[in-house]
C-alpha cells in the first residue's frame, strides 16, 4: 500500500495520477509529522518511498526463498512448510 501511490503518480493518468499524489503527499506529511515528534530531521520523510520499495523486495523475496525451498531455516534448523501449515512445529 505504500508503494502504489509512488507509481500511482509516476505512471497514472488523469485521475489516478492526482489522487495517488494526494495519497503521496499524506503520507510524506504523516511521516514528517511523526519525524517531529521524535526530534528528528523532518526531511527523514523523504526516505518513505524508498524504504517502502526495499520492504517490498524484503517481502518479495523471502516469500521466494520459502517457496524454493519447500520451508525455512530458523536458527540452524529447517522447518518445512507442510510441517508449519499443520502447526506441528
């Protein structure tokens, strides 16, 4: 959700491109905001989009991982996913 309105306003057209800007802007605002209120540099803001970008291929990417290997490695230890869907784990 913190991505589309990036390409929303890079890439939309006509309508789409004015409110994924407004949705853009919100939440930059939001991100100052609370940026403030921790006495930090508001212009932190800034890195909103970004960060929502590396997040997304954190998620992306680990979802790979998991599906590839048919499970994941949690301290040394490899947990299939049939294993983790039925909670035996």
């Amino acid at each position: 959700m913190n991505v589309a309105p990036l390409f929303g306003t890079l890439f939309g057209h006509g309508w789409i491109r004015i409110f994924a800007a407004i949705a853009l802007v919100m939440a930059l605002l939001f991100h100052a905001g609370v940026d403030i209120a921790m006495r930090v540099s508001p212009f932190y803001a800034f890195t909103h989009p970004l960060g929502a970008l590396l997040f997304s291929y954190m998620l992306l990417r680990s979802t790979f991982v998991t599906l590839k290997q048919g499970g994941i490695i949690w301290r040394d230890t490899f947990y299939p996913l049939d294993d983790l869907k039925r909670g035996v784990v």
